[in-house]
DNA sequence: CTAAACCTACCCCAAATGGGGTATTGTTTG
DNA sequence: CAAACAATACCCCATTTGGGGTAGGTTTAG
C-alpha cells in the first residue's frame, strides 16, 4: 500500500488525481493540499511515501515546499506534476530533491505508472524532461582542448583533477615524477595558465 | 521505418536483438556489428537512425565509439544497453552523446519501448539508472560542509577554486598570506585531506 | 565569568610545484 | 629524408604549499 499525498492548487486537477489514486487497489490517499504552506505544516505528521506536488502555486511554490520537505524527512519521494517543462524550473525542482517529473498533459495510466516506478526507487520522467536532463551531461562536451593538448596530457590532466599528486601519477603511470612535470609545464604553456586548478578550469575539468 | 544498427559483441545476445529487431513491423535493420572498430569504419556509410551499443567490448569500447561516431554524424542516437550499472560508466556514456541507458535485463518489449522513446526525442532508461542520474542533481547541493566549515573558510575554498595563490586570496581579503594558509590547514583537517584539489572535491567544488 | 570557537598572524621546516633548460627516442608527415 | 611532434627523463633553482606549533584578540555560549 503506496500512502500518498498531493499538494496542488488547482481544485479540478487535484479532483482528478484524488479520484486516480482513490480507484487503486494498491494506493492509499492520506493527504490533500491546495496549499505548499499547508503541506509544509501537515506532510511532516502524516509521512506520505510520496507527494505529487505542483510547483506554480500561489504563496510558496513546490520548489520551496520540495527544499523544505526533504530537508525535514528525506525518505519522502516527490513526484512533480506541472504544465511547466521550463529548463530551470526542472533543474530546480530536481535540485531541490524532486526524483520524479512529469508533465500534466501525461495520461492517467502514466501517472500511475510513474508513482509505482517512484515507489520501487526509480526516476520516472516525461520523454521531454528526460531528454533535457540528459542533454544537460552531454553538453559541456565541446570543449576544444582536445585539439590543443595531447592524449597523454589529457590523461595527465584527468588524474590531477582527482587530486593525485605527481609523484602519485606517475607511479601509476609508470612514469618518472620528471615526467609528469614536463607534461604539466606543456599543458600550462598551451592553456595559459600557470598551476593546476587554473588548467583545470581552462578545460572545464572544474 | 526506424533504421537501426546494432553493436555487441555477444553473438548470442546479438542474435537475440536481431531477431528482436526483425520481429517489429516498424523497424528496419541496416547493420549489425562485433567489433567498435568495425562500426567506426561503416556506421557513417549506412547512417542509421538509431544504434543500439554495448559497451564493454574487446578493443575499442562502446564509450569511445560513441565519442567518435556523435561527433561525425550528430544526428545518430544511440541506445546504450549493458549489463554495467557502474556509475562512472554511465555518465561517460551520456557525456560521449548516448540519449538511452538500458541495462539487459530489461525485456524484449521494454527495449522495443525505448527504441520507440529515443526516435520520438526522448531519453529512455532503466528505472535504476533514472535514479542515477537524478540524483546527480540533488547531490552537490547543500551538502555537511556548511556545518564543518566555518564562514571565513568556506570564503577562502571558494576563491581557491578559482585557481587563485593564497597570496592572491590574501590580498582580496587583506589577509597576511600566512593567515590564508592557516585557514587552508584547518580546512584540510576538518575534511582529511591534504591538498586544495582534494578539498575542492570533498566540497563540491570540483 | 569562563570556556570554546573563530579569525588573525607569526615561527620553522619539508615537500610539492612551477619555470627554465637540455636530451634521447620514436612516430608522423610534408 | 628532414622537420615536427610526442613522450620520456634529467638538471637547477625559486616559489608555493603542506604540516607542526604558538598566540593574541574577539565573539559566543554555558
């Protein structure tokens, strides 16, 4: 029995969601807010496995609410539910420890579908959310230093960014520590920089 | 009609895609391959819309190819589909430019799903790397260390990210350097480590 | 009021890093 | 083939950093 509650400001979609969980068998209302203020109050006494929250609201908005909540008791899920595929508000309400979002125009069927796979430890997302946040990995990638600096200077470059010293480095290169010095004096050439986390930076590696 | 390509160099569960594949009206396969060097060379000639990778494999991985191939035909999609959930491993996935991150075990039809969702524009992923992925975006928030460090350090670790010499901190501050490197050693106790790169790491910064 | 925490700043010394060379060995390429 | 580049590795020396202490002044909490 998946315990549910739904923070919601607009009373005809809150209807309809209320009556979508009421016809599961394996689902169980325990709250309902029209409010994120409210929520914020009444959520931390009922302990909900998951809240499907909207983030437009009037007053607090569900990002606030998100921040809050989970903050107060981490093992609540929050399912965000909205008309909104804004960049940021996604990256916010992910940011705030949402791990579901899902966009209003979803079918009955995949807000259900959505709850259990947030239920069972899953992230469940509309196709276009999904794709954006995905996006988001691939794309500081087109970083040019891979025409400037050589594989092995990458390679240098990657290790350092873990915080190896040297020495560390070339141990584990099979390299003398000279070595990896001399590679390090070329890169700071080529980037223009004159120590480690300057190179770093020039290389998006920070 | 989806073009699609398929490198894996398991025959068995190369046959069993293949047949997959064949199986669904809507599909079309132009291209089977057991080798990432062998896909490199003919991917670009047969340009399908979709290549469904591995990426542990003999010789070139499946990260690399991925890494070569997104960057001569962009508009490739690639569908990861592996038995590896480590976590490094994932995001050089979707840093090389896949969209999708299946793990094997999903089902004959959960993958014909994700073909369907990666072609319509969006990300598929198994449940499990979906929660990885998330939570990426939640972790390096408010994370202990405002509780660890004081105001003054926290101060001093932001201005060091940026790849400024204590004495360069100092004098924006209006320290004695020796003062910033005071402040640097109880940074490095407090978060057990020994140089400024570890410390960005432990701090997020990095 | 006292203790604790924080910010400041100095001492000494060792280790690591940065900056300047040079040199050998391959490999690639015009 | 010669030139250019890449990778390796050494030299010297200055600067920076890390690790150990100590210590005075201020603010905060018990």
């Amino acid at each position: 029995m998946i315990k549910i509650a739904i923070v919601e400001d607009n009373k005809i979609f809150r209807e309809a969601l209320i009556q979508l969980i009421n016809a599961q068998s394996n689902m169980h209302l325990v709250g309902e807010f029209a409010s994120a203020e409210y929520a914020v109050k009444e959520i931390p006494h009922i302990l909900p496995d998951i809240v499907i929250a909207d983030i437009e609201m009037n007053g607090m908005n569900g990002i606030e609410m998100i921040t809050i909540l989970k903050h107060t008791i981490p093992a609540i899920e929050f399912l965000v539910c909205t008309i909104h595929d804004n960049t940021d508000m996604v990256f916010d309400a992910l940011r705030a420890g949402a791990c579901g979002y899902i966009l209003k125009d979803s079918g009955s069927e995949s807000i259900i579908k959505s709850i259990i796979e947030l239920y069972n430890g899953g992230a469940p997302m509309s196709p276009f959310i999904a794709k954006k946040v995905i996006s988001e990995f691939s794309r500081p990638k087109q970083n040019n230093f891979h025409d400037l600096l050589t594989e092995r200077e990458i390679e240098i470059l990657q290790y350092t960014a873990k915080g190896l010293l040297n020495k560390e480095i070339a141990s584990l290169l099979f390299l003398s520590n000279e070595t990896v010095k001399s590679h390090l004096r070329n890169i700071y050439v080529k980037l223009q920089v004159s120590n480690k986390i300057e190179a770093l930076h020039k290389v998006g590696l920070l």
